[in-house]
C-alpha cells in the first residue's frame, strides 16, 4: 500500500504508523532538543520507513528480489518433429564422458540392423538410394552419439544394448515413421555444436524414461 498525501500536513498511514508518530513526538518533546532527541528521530523514521512502505521495498529501501519462478515460463514441444528443434544457447557443462568410448556394436551391424528398419520405414516414400543412404548415415551418426550419453550418464552396457530397438523407436522414429532427410542432418548438427544432452532425440528418451514407458538399468 502506497503513502497517500493527504489536504493537510499530515500523511494517511496505517494508524500503527500514526501512533508511532505521535508517541515519537512526545518523547521527543520531553527529552528536550539533546543527542538522546536525535537518535530517537533517527529511530522513529526507520521504523516509520518500514511502516509505510509496501512491497516493492525491502527492509531499509532495499529492493526486493523477485520470486524465483516469476516471469518464467515452460515451452511446449511441437508436434512437427521438423520443427522441435529450438536451439539451446552455448554454455554451460556437458556431462563428461567415459574416457575411452567403446561401441556396443560394430558399425557393420549396426548399419545392417538400421538399413533394415528404414527401408521397411521408407517403402511407400520413394527415396531414392542417395537419399536413403544419406539418412542411414545420420541415423548411425545420432545412436552412436546417444550410446555415448548414455554411457556417460552411467547407464548399463547391458540395458543398452537390450533395448537398443526400442530406444531407435524414440530418437529415429518418434513418429512411428521415418522422420526427413533434412531433420535428421539438423539432428547431428545440433549435437555436433550443442552436445548430445541438450539435442531433441535424448530429450525424447529422458521424457520416455521419466514416464516409464521406457527401462534402462544404471
């Protein structure tokens, strides 16, 4: 509540603050204009100040810091996956991974297992083989790098490499179809420059372990 100036002299405060006045004034008055009158001035004004004042003032004028949570607000996912892919400012720590990265799978079988999904995935697309040999290479390129992520989150070879298929289903197929060329380049890039954690297709997995549809052992 505001200090309103009222027609006379005198302010409109909460009575508490008049009351504190005019006690001050009184004791003011009777023990004389001496050191003992200033200091209780000096005292009264403070405790007026902090009668008086709403809000937006702390204690002694300073300013009061707004609640954590003010102002903020929580961005909803697209559902065009071509479009989920707001980038997240430079900075801040990616969590280190494993000193020496070891594959769950060699890059062969990998390959042979990825190439036989896409190609059911893409069978009424009509892509070409340039095409489809250029969204295999990004599809190995983004599993390798959340393997990785993974691993450094200190989840199990194990788990991994048992729900390897399942997890494909979330990072390269979250639609239940083969996702563009075009988004899975903008995929790696993003981890390229980002790092993994922060990329759309961990997310997916972090947003499919929270909600249990999806189990992998630490």
């Amino acid at each position: 509540m505001r200090v309103k100036q009222s027609k006379g002299w005198l302010p409109t405060v909460p009575g508490r603050a008049v009351g504190l006045l005019l006690a001050a004034r009184g004791l003011s008055f009777l023990l004389g204009r001496g050191r003992w009158s200033g200091i209780l001035s000096w005292g009264v004004g403070l405790a007026f100040r902090a009668l008086t004042l709403d809000g937006e003032a702390g204690p002694l004028g300073s300013p009061m810091l707004p609640h954590a949570g003010a102002g903020s607000a929580v961005g909803s996912s697209s559902s065009d996956p071509d479009l989920d892919l707001r980038l997240a400012p430079p900075g801040g720590s990616e969590p280190v991974d494993p000193a020496v990265y070891q594959p769950l799978l060699s890059d062969e079988m990998r390959k042979e297992e990825l190439g036989k999904r896409l190609r059911i995935n893409t069978m009424w697309k009509g892509y070409s083989p340039q095409v489809q040999d250029s969204i295999l290479s990004q599809q190995l390129e983004i599993e390798k790098q959340i393997e990785r992520a993974l691993l450094s989150d200190g989840y199990s070879r194990d788990s991994i490499l048992e729900n390897r298929n399942r997890i494909r289903g979330f990072i390269l197929y979250p639609t239940g179809t083969a996702l563009s060329e075009s988004t899975y380049i903008k995929y790696v890039d993003f981890m390229q420059n980002y790092g993994t954690h922060r990329s759309l297709p961990y997310r997916r997995l972090m947003g499919a372990i929270y909600e249990k549809d999806l189990f992998l052992e630490k």
